[in-house]
C-alpha cells in the first residue's frame, strides 16, 4: 500500500497543477452582474448563500429565493458588502455573527420572511448601518433592546408583523436617542394593546402605521396623543379599519389637534361618511397641509342622517382622491363643501362620469384640478344646463386627461370663462375631428396638451387657441399641418408632434417664437437646411424614427446642425436611421458620409474652376508652342476670303486658269523670273503660271488675291530657300495650300528646294511641310549647268502637258508676254505685295 500510494503522489500533484488559480472566485451560475461591485442572484429558487460570490461584491441581491437560514459564514468574505437584500425568502433563523465581517453594510432588507425573533445580536456589529427593514415576520414582540441604541446612524427603521398583538410602552426606548427620518410599524389585524408612551419615545420624521383598529379603536387616540409635539412630518395609517365600518359617534381622531404632521395619509381600510366626517372636522383644526385617501373601502351608511352643515371651515394645500372605486365620496355629506378650501385638487380614477353643477361653485379656491382617470363624457362635463360663468376664479391647471372626452369645443365651452386658465391637459382622450367654426378660449391659455387624440384633419387647428406657448397634439393620427395656424400662433415656443403620421415638413412652416420641436416617429423622409429656416428660434430638434432619404440635403443640414451648436438635436444618433436608397436601408444616418464632390457645390464650383483654368492653361501654352493663334488667324482669312469671292471652299473648279501658283520670296524673285518663267512660259504649248507681281488683281485685298489663285492653279509650285522661311506671306500662301490640300491631297504641292534647307529648321506651325520634306520626293536646283535640263524636264513631268485642263480668259495677252507685251518679270513674292 504504501508503494501504491506513493506512486498516485506525482499525478495528485501534477493535476493540482493543471487547477486554474483566480484572485476572484467566479459569480454563480444564475446570478446576474450588471456592474463590477453588483450581484443579483433574485429569483434563483436558492436555499442558501451561494458560496463562490465575488469577495469585491457592494451590493448583493438575494430576495425571492428559499433561504432559511443566515449562517455564520455566509457572508464572511465580503468584506465590502454595503447594501444586502433578503426580502421574500423563508428566513427563520439570523446566526448571532452571520454579519460580523459586513461592518460596512449600510443597507439590510429582511422583509416578509419567517423571523420568530428580531436577530438583534447580528446587527450589534453593524454600526454604519442606515436602512433596516424587518417587517412582516412571525415575531410576537415588538420590544427592541440595547442593541438598537448603538445604531446611531440608523435613519429607516421598518418593523413588526400579522403576530405583534400588544405595543408596550417602552418597546421602543433604545430608539429615543436616534432622530429617524422614518419609522414603520405593523401589527396584527386587530391590535389587542397599545401602552400609552410606546410612541412618545419615538423622533422621527415620518410614522407608517399598518395597525388595524377594528377591535380596539380606542388605542387611536393614546397614539394620536404620544405624538403631540413630535416633529412629525408625515402620518400615514394602513388598513386603520380592515374589516368594519366605524359607526360610533365617540371622536377618535380628537387627538389629532395637536400633532404637528404637514402631510397627512389614509391607505386602504373601510371608511363611511362618520369617520371621513370625523377625520375632516379634526384635520381643519390641525397643522396638516396635505390630505390623502387612496385605495378606501368608501361605502355610505344606509341609516345615517344627511347632516345639517357641511365641512366648510377646511384649508388644505392639497386633497387627493385616488382609485376609490365608489365616487359617492365625492359627496358624502350631500354637499361639496370640502372642496372650497383646497387649492390642489386630485380626483383620480373614482370612476364619476359627470361633474353636478353645484361643485363647480364650491371650488372657488382650487388653483390646480386633475380629474385624470375616470370616466367623464362631453354631455356630463358640461351641462347646458349649468352656469360657468364667475366659477373657479383661482382655477391655473385643469387636468381632464385619461376621460372620453371626444370633441375639443366642449371643453372651450366649459372653460371660456375661466379668468386664469393657463394650463389645460386633455391628452389620452377620444378628441376626434370638429366642424370648421372656430373655438372662443381664455385668453390666459397658454398650455394645452392633445397627446394620444384622434385627430386625423386639419380641422382641428381652427379650433385651437392662438395664445399658446406649448401645444402637444403627440401620437394623434395627424397627417398634415394648418400653416395658417402657426403663423397666427406667434408665442409658440415648443410643439410635439411626435408618434403621427407627417408625410413631410412644409418649407414654408413658420414659427417665429419656436423654441422646442419634437417631430419624431412620423412618416417623412426629406429634411433639409430649409426645412426650419422659418424658425429662426428653434434650439432644440427630436425627429429619429423617420424613415430618412440619406441624401446630400440631410447630410447638410446634419452637418451645419451639429458643427455651429445653435440647434440641438436631442435623439441624435441612436434613432436615427436610413430608410432610402435601398443600398443604405438600415444603416445609421452618422454612418451616411458621401463624397465631398457630392454634396458640396462650393468644392465643386472650385473644382471645375481649378480644371477650366488648367484646361484653358495648357491650351495657351499648347496654343503658343504650335502658333494655334497665327493658325486661327489664316483660317479666318480663307473663310473671309471665301465668303467675298462666293465660292464654298474645298470644290475647285475642274477647269484651272494657271498650270501652277509660284509662291517665292523676294530674295528668289531674279531666279524665278529669268529662270523658271522664261523656261516654263517659253515652252510650245507654254505653260500659265500666275504670279504675283503679273496676276494679282489690283485693289483687291491681298489674302483674297492669293486664296483665288491658288484655287485656279491646277499646282503650286513653292520655290524653297532659307528666305522663304522667313517670309511671312509665304507662310500664307504654304498655309493656304496646305489647306488646300486637306480635301485634294498634296499631288498638286510642288516643292522646289532652290537652296537646302534643314526640315527641323522650319516654324513649328509648318509641321506638315516638315512631314512633305521628309517623305515626299522634292525637286532640288542643281547650281551646275550640265544637271539643270535634267530638273527642268522633272519639272515639265510634274506639271504636266501645258494644254491640259488650263483654259486662257477672253482678251488675255499671249503666253509669256506681259499685258504691255513684254517678258513677265518677277513672281508672287508676298513680302513685295501691297498691305492688305
């Protein structure tokens, strides 16, 4: 065995290895951690603590479970626990130190469990504790000992539960050095005793008593009186009468003159009009501002008496009346009296349907009236019938929302006359299309709330009122807006439009007071730097949940919005989404970024100015470099040129006046004269050639002379020399036969090269010639005698046979001879030609 054991010794330890190790234990399966020092582990069907919580826990949920009991190690590692939460388990048992390693707890619910007694020797150590809530156990004693005295931080104190019968006098003496904000206290159903003095110790702000009195109505008064003088703030009873009817005429609430509480509250528990008499005819004596019934048990005796006088001498800041389910309340003495001293008046969900005329009247002092939640009709909240007029002066706020109202003139109606009237809320009612009349209104309205309505025209805007400074017609069916209305409306300041079904925003929307516009959740998609230009006002914007078009006009409007900080788009981006094109369906409007060149003309207009300017840029260079202007200039002397003489350009004749066109420059004028004239005009049949000096006509201009004879010469003859370079007027005449022969081709370009000249040499705007050097075959004067009849029958087979094609005009002198019969001297040499 040993040998056996010693070899498990290695593998014991490698696996021990292989554990992984963690500073913090994992949090258990079904607890949640929504933040770092939170657990909540609710509703886990656990029966103890689990033991592998976080040690850096601050906050632990563990209400709803099955837990029985708190253990001494339990909690042991959470040494920073603040606030622990064990309401609704089944906790019968707190060991003495189940919280001696929480000294930091602040916070301790044990509510509704099963203690059978108050775990005192658990909490001796929590001296930072400020919230204890230990009601609703199985506890039969409601004393507290020494161990509640050093609680000094303690501020809510929650205790007791359905076995407490007897309240002793010094059950809460460790508390009369504590100043508590709050202290609550539940017995049983029908409380046995209550010691005078028990609440006399007591300093606190606020009193809940869950103490039914069915049986011992009596004990009211001893509490009432412990509590005189106390700086009491608040009172509230609970189920003061769970099971019965108070009937008896001795006055339990006699007491209540001299407690000093501001707010004073009844919740749940039976009540006629004998004690709802009794608690009014004590509270006007008392200090108590605000008076509360909510959720009685209200049911009218069926033998009591109709009193003589009603309660009339009643003051109250507030009297609120809610979900009361027999409104006879309202008038239990047969009168409303009760109502002429409350300035803030709360009718809520007691299920009247109609308001007599004789209430209206004893409402003189009510400033604020919220009859929100019942069931109130047109014909029921005004009757014909009744005088609204010199009623509720005073009245500022009148809430009717939650009804079935169903037309909005009658409430106009009822209120016109209203001297103060400034807010009116009539949301959540069934406020539908009215007839085109318009509505009369108080002047002083400046508040009117039409939320959740059905309103589904335009009708409805010719029966608002113009005085408003806040209009809420949210999640009303709108389609369209009456623009006349917001233009008559000029102290708008702030419009809810939202949850309708707005197809677009008109851009001639006026609204010169708006402030606030909330139009979100509508049906629009376009929305652009136009749409509000009529607000100059409007700081704040809510419109997500359109289905947006994410084209350029939204994304400049989203950019100048968000980049100047004059308006505030407050659901801005998370509601925000495209609807349009279908490649961006879905996608958040942030996300939408076009091209610059897209949306931003200015960038374009700079664009296609720096490209014009380049473009234009390099054509005047590319103009310079290959003299594109002297081109532009010829061409618009040929077609000058051409229009003057009436002949289109690019038809020649098919009958020539010249063999040839001799264009030459000045230098080359002997050379053609006594050689190429007198060889080529001497010649049987001799050749016509046209020169300048001879052919020109006079007055005529001179472009016009050249252009015409080279349109009648089946052939230009160029005589080539470096002077002819320089000339240029024979660049004209090059030119104009290059234009020539753009339709022709060049067969009928003769190039004779009297000297050699370098093709590279030429002007750059003589690019063809250039390209007619290198690739066409040119005759070239030979300077030795013996070569020249060789050139001169070149030149005779290049020109061709003198008769051909070539007719001589009527009246012309002869072959060679000059008009006064002499030898033609001297050829077309445009530098010599007269200035055009």
């Amino acid at each position: 065995m040993p040998c056996a054991w010693g070899s498990r010794v290695p593998l014991l330890v490698l696996l021990l290895l292989l554990v992984p190790h963690s500073s913090r234990a994992p949090v258990p399966s079904g607890c949640h951690v929504p933040s770092a020092g939170r657990a909540s582990c609710r509703g886990q069907n656990l029966i103890r603590v689990p033991p592998d919580l976080p040690e850096t826990l601050e906050a632990l949920d563990l209400s709803y479970n099955k837990i029985r009991r708190i253990s001494a190690g339990d909690f042991a590692a959470l040494t920073r626990l603040k606030s622990l939460d064990l309401r609704y388990n089944d906790l019968s048992y707190v060991d003495d130190d189940a919280f001696a390693s929480n000294l930091l707890l602040e916070q301790l619910d044990l509510f509704n469990n099963s203690l059978l007694t108050i775990p005192s020797n658990a909490l001796k150590d929590l001296k930072r504790l400020k919230v204890l809530s230990m009601s609703n156990n199985l506890y039969p004693r409601s004393a507290l000992d020494g161990v509640f005295g050093g609680l000094k931080d303690l501020e809510e104190l929650s205790m007791g539960g359905p076995a407490i019968l007897t309240v002793g006098s010094e059950d809460f003496q460790p508390l009369a050095d504590i100043p508590l904000k709050k202290f609550a206290l539940k017995t049983a159903s029908s409380l046995t005793e209550y010691q005078p003095g028990a609440f006399a110790t007591l300093t606190t702000e606020s009193l809940w008593c869950d103490i039914a009195l069915d049986r011992n109505p009596g004990a009211l008064p001893r509490m009432l009186r412990d509590l005189w003088g106390k700086p009491l703030r608040y009172l509230r009873f609970r189920n003061l009468f769970e099971f019965t009817y108070y009937n008896h005429p001795a006055d339990i609430f006699s007491n209540l003159e001299r407690v000093d509480a501001r707010e004073l509250v009844f919740f749940r528990g039976k009540f006629n009009e004998n004690l709802l008499r009794l608690i009014l005819l004590n509270v006007q004596k008392t200090t108590v501002q605000d008076l509360s019934f909510i959720s009685i048990d209200f049911a009218r005796s069926p033998q009591r008496a109709k009193p003589d006088v009603g309660i009339a001498n009643l003051t109250l800041r507030s009297l609120v009346l809610k979900d009361i389910s027999n409104p006879d309340i309202l008038r239990f003495d047969w009168t409303f009296t009760w109502f002429s001293g409350v300035s803030f008046l709360s009718v809520l969900n007691v299920n009247f349907n109609f308001v007599p005329c004789d209430a209206w009247k004893e409402m003189r002092n009510v400033a604020a009236l919220n009859i929100s939640n019942n069931r109130l009709l047109d014909e029921y909240i005004y009757n014909e019938l009744c005088s609204y007029v010199d009623i509720v002066p005073k009245l500022e706020e009148f809430n009717v929302s939650y009804n079935r109202v169903t037309r909005l003139r009658t409430v106009s109606r009822l209120t016109a006359a209203w001297p103060r009237l400034s807010v009116l809320d009539l949301s959540h009612n069934q406020i539908g299309n009215d007839d085109n009349s318009p509505c009369r209104w108080s002047p002083t309205l400046v508040w009117l709330g039409l939320a959740y309505n059905a309103v589904t025209t335009m009708e409805i805007f010719r029966c608002l009122p113009v005085t408003l400074r806040f209009l809420d017609l949210s999640h009303s069916q709108l389609e369209r807006l009456e623009l006349s209305y917001f233009e008559a409306a000029v102290d708008l300041r702030e419009l809810r439009l939202s949850g309708n079904k707005l197809k677009f925003i008109p851009t001639a929307w006026k609204g010169p007071s708006l402030e606030v516009l909330t139009v979100d959740g509508n049906s629009f998609g376009a929305i652009g730097r136009g749409s509000f230009a009529n607000m100059p006002r409007l700081s704040r914007l809510q419109a997500g949940n359109n289905p947006y078009h994410c084209v350029c006009e939204l994304h400049s409007f989203l950019r100048e919005a968000l980049s100047k900080g004059k308006l505030t788009i407050t659901d801005w981006p998370e509601n925000w989404t495209c609807y349009h094109p279908e490649r961006l369906l879905d996608t958040p409007v942030a996300d939408y970024a076009p091209w610059v060149t897209e949306c931003d003309v200015t960038v374009v207009v700079a664009i296609t100015v720096s490209v014009t300017a380049a473009v234009v840029g390099a054509a005047t260079l590319l103009c310079w470099r290959f003299d594109v202007p002297w081109y532009l200039r010829a061409t618009f002397r040929i077609v000058r040129s051409k229009y003057r003489s009436g002949h289109p350009s690019g038809q020649p004749s098919r009958r020539f006046t010249y063999h040839a066109f001799v264009s030459y420059s000045h230098s080359d004028a002997d050379w053609v004269r006594k050689e190429l004239l007198l060889r080529l005009e001497a010649t049987r049949p001799p050749y016509r050639l046209c020169v300048h000096e001879r052919d020109f006509t006079p007055g005529r201009w001179v472009i016009d002379n050249i252009v015409d004879s080279i349109e009648r010469s089946r052939k230009v003859v160029f005589v080539l020399s470096r002077s002819f370079v320089d000339s240029d007027w024979c660049n004209y005449e090059l030119y104009f036969a290059h234009q020539r022969a753009v339709g022709l081709g060049f067969e009928d370009v003769v190039l004779v090269v009297k000297e050699a000249v370098d093709p590279q040499a030429l002007p750059r705007k003589f690019c063809k010639l250039r390209k007619l050097l290198s690739a066409k075959t040119y005759l070239e004067w030979p300077a030795e005698p013996g070569r020249q009849a060789f050139f001169w029958a070149q030149l005779a087979a290049v020109l061709g046979k003198a008769e051909k094609g070539v007719q001589r005009p009527e009246g012309e002198a002869a072959a060679g001879q000059t008009p006064e019969g002499q030898p033609g001297g001297g050829g077309s040499s445009a530098v010599d030609a007269p200035a055009s």
